[in-house]
C-alpha cells in the first residue's frame, strides 16, 4: 500500500497516522478521526496506487490509481474520489479475457458527529472508519461496458466450428446467410416434402 499527498507536502508523522490506522490490505477503508480533528476548510487528497486489490468477492482489479479528497467542513467530512483500475473481463465475441479499465467517481458528505445529521444523511460511524469498498465496487461494476469487446474490430468465433477470427480464419463455407435458415434447409435437404398427389 501506497499513500502521500499532492499539496500540500504530506507531513511524515501523518502519512505515518494512515499506515497505523489504516487495516493493511484495506486501502478503501480509511480512519478519518485525525481529519476531524483538523479545522473547517482543511483538506487533504490521498494517492492510492495498489497493484492488486481484491475490491470484494466480485470485484478483484490491477493497477487502482487515483485520489480521496478530504475536507473538513462544519457538518463534518467532504470526500470525493476519482479512482481507475483494471479488472478481468470475458470478450462478449470471442470469449477471451482482456483487461478493461473500470472507474469509480463519487462525492459524498459524511457528517459528524451523528447528532447533528438528518435521517438519511451518511454519517462517520463511532470507530471513525470510513470504507468506500461498497460503493467504489459499485462504480467500477456499473462501468463495465455490457458487452466487453477485446478490441472494437473483435471478429469473435466461427458459429460453426467455434474457431477464433482473431487468430485465423477457419474453412467453413463462408455462407454469410442467417445460420438458423442454414439449420431449416439441412432439414429440408434431408426430407424433401412430399409431393402433392
Ligand atoms: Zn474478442
Ligand atoms: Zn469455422
């Protein structure tokens, strides 16, 4: 795990509070009480780069980079993230997995302490722990394109004999006609109707 800060120049002893305060391979799970500690109009922007991070129990990604953004405002917490990372994907042509970017952009004002919230309102629980894991994989998921494509040119799989386009081309007849037809006359060559009498 990696943090520091952009602006301005990360203290030692506070990139030290993040790595003693924070669970070690929990990097979206932030104990944020040293923050509110800090006057109204503070802020503070935290750099992740994680090279594997298992995000939940759908959701492992490569190389997540970006920011939180902290500020301290009389209600409480300001936060908001921009984060990118890659995940595994299945080519919706081809079948074969590729790497596709996945994003996570939110803001979220966390109050504190509960009292002063309304209901509904998000607030920083007691323990002070903050954890964006839910909300930073719901991101990333509804991000994904619904059919993920290897490449935009992707020639996928032969219907017939499941060859790859990608790799070669393969010697089935290159009828371009709608395969279910193509099904349809097999049939019909196979029992012609009888003639009328
Ligand atoms: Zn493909
Ligand atoms: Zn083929």
């Amino acid at each position: 795990m990696f943090f520091s800060a952009l602006t301005p120049p990360v203290k030692p002893q506070l990139v030290e509070q993040f790595r003693t305060l924070t669970k070690p391979h929990s990097p979206l799970r932030l104990n944020v009480g040293f923050l509110l500690r800090e006057s109204v109009g503070y802020s503070r922007e935290i750099l992740l780069d994680e090279p594997h991070l298992a995000i939940a129990a759908d959701l492992t990604v490569e190389d997540l980079r970006g920011s939180l953004t902290f500020t301290r405002t009389p209600q409480g917490l300001y936060v908001s993230a921009r984060l990118q990372a890659r995940t595994t994907v299945e080519c919706s042509r081809c079948l074969v997995e590729f790497a596709q970017t996945v994003f996570s952009s939110f803001s979220e004002l966390y109050h504190y302490p509960p009292e002063s919230a309304s209901p509904g309102d998000s607030l920083i629980p007691e323990d002070m722990n903050l954890d964006f894991s839910a909300v930073v994989r719901e991101d990333m998921l509804l991000s994904l394109p619904l059919q993920p494509l290897c490449r935009s040119d992707c020639k996928g799989l032969c219907p017939n004999c499941g060859q790859n386009w990608n790799e070669r081309p393969c010697d089935c007849p290159t009828d371009k006609g709608d395969p279910r037809l193509a099904v349809l006359k097999r049939l019909l060559d196979n029992n012609p109707p009888s003639p009328p009498c």
